[in-house]
C-alpha cells in the first residue's frame, strides 16, 4: 500500500511558467492588459529571473501609463539580460516619451550598439536621437533604415511608421511649428503619436 508521503504532488499554480508567458503574449496582442500583468505576475512568482516577463510586464506597465514602475521594470529586465536588446530600445524611449530626458534615453541606447542583431534598434534610437535635436530629414532617414532593416518587430515598425508620418505631416504645417523650441516640439510630437487614440491599432 502506497504511504501518504509517497504521492504525488499537486501543483498549486495550474499552468508553469512558459504557459503563462504565452498566454500573456496572447492577452497583449488581444489587448486585454489587465489578464497579461496578472499572468506575467504569476509567472514572474515562479521565475523571478525570466527577462522576458519582466519586459513584458514593463511594457504593460507603460500600456497603462504606469510608467515609473515601467521604467523600473525595464531596468530591471536589462539587468537580468544585457543582450536583451528590446528592453534596452524601450528603456530609452520611455526616458524619451515620458520624461523629456535625451541624456537618460542616450545612455540607455548606448548598451546597443555593442548587441548582435540589434541594428534595427540602432537606426531607430539614431532617428530619435536626431528628431529631439531638430533634425526632422535625418530622423526619417534613419527610421526608414530601420523600418528596413527590422523584420521580426512587426508591432515596432507600426510604431516607429506612425511617427514618421507624423513627422512628415508635421513638415508640411509650418504653423504647428510656430514659437516652440526644436526639443519641445519633438517631445510633443513623439507623445501625440503615443497617446493620440486616434492613431491607435487593434492587435
């Protein structure tokens, strides 16, 4: 007769941590933000190590407009991975988007350029970098190169298109520009493009 001792275990988390990371990757693309940070926090319980959740989680953090703790999060998800290339890209955007900070958003791009397969990203914050110092011609340059060059971050190519259309709209309204400095301007125009619900895509 089998002793109490000797059976099995019943897990109590139903699904392990892979599980819950792909079914938090289906909630983001469906949108359902709320179900993805409750399973990436259940995950993450189980795995505090995995960068990937810990990205997510900061990306969903950002979705929602909690963006100290994204940027926390993003840290974080750098510090656990430092090839982790896409994390260090969303870090210096959100330095960039949300806090208005160039120099911040520059020293966490700078972990990119020594990263394999992170050429996309290099065109992207190359572009970004010259938009917030004026360079309107430069920066689309810079993002179509990336648009290029980046052919596994579909939603990221969504974004970084919407930007450089919006750059050109902005071009062609020179009233829009009037009396406002070249930074102030590309910091508007980067979180119009962000938060505008208008130019927002289903998943």
């Amino acid at each position: 007769m089998t002793s109490a001792s000797a059976q099995p275990q019943i897990p109590t988390e139903v699904f392990d941590t892979e599980e819950l990371l792909h079914l938090a990757v289906l909630d983001i693309q469906r949108g359902h933000h709320d179900d993805a940070i409750e399973k990436l926090k259940r995950g993450l319980a189980l795995q505090p190590d995995n960068a990937k959740m810990v990205f997510l989680l900061g990306a969903e953090h950002a979705e929602v407009g909690m963006t100290d703790r994204a940027i926390e999060e993003m840290i974080a998800a750098v510090a656990i991975d430092p090839q982790l290339a896409i994390a260090h890209f969303q870090l210096g955007l959100l330095y960039l988007l949300y806090r208005n900070d160039v120099t911040q958003a520059g020293i966490a791009w700078s972990a990119l350029d020594g990263l394999d397969d992170a050429a996309s990203y290099v065109a992207f914050k190359s572009g970004l970098l010259r938009l917030s110092e004026g360079d309107a011609a430069g920066c689309i340059r810079d993002l179509d190169r990336g648009l290029q060059l980046n052919t596994t971050n579909p939603s990221l190519n969504r974004e970084m298109t919407k930007i450089r259309e919006r750059i050109r709209q902005t071009q062609q309204d020179k009233q829009a520009a009037e009396g406002q400095s070249a930074t102030n301007a590309s910091a508007r125009l980067l979180l119009d493009t962000y938060k505008n619900p208008a130019d927002s895509e289903g998943p």
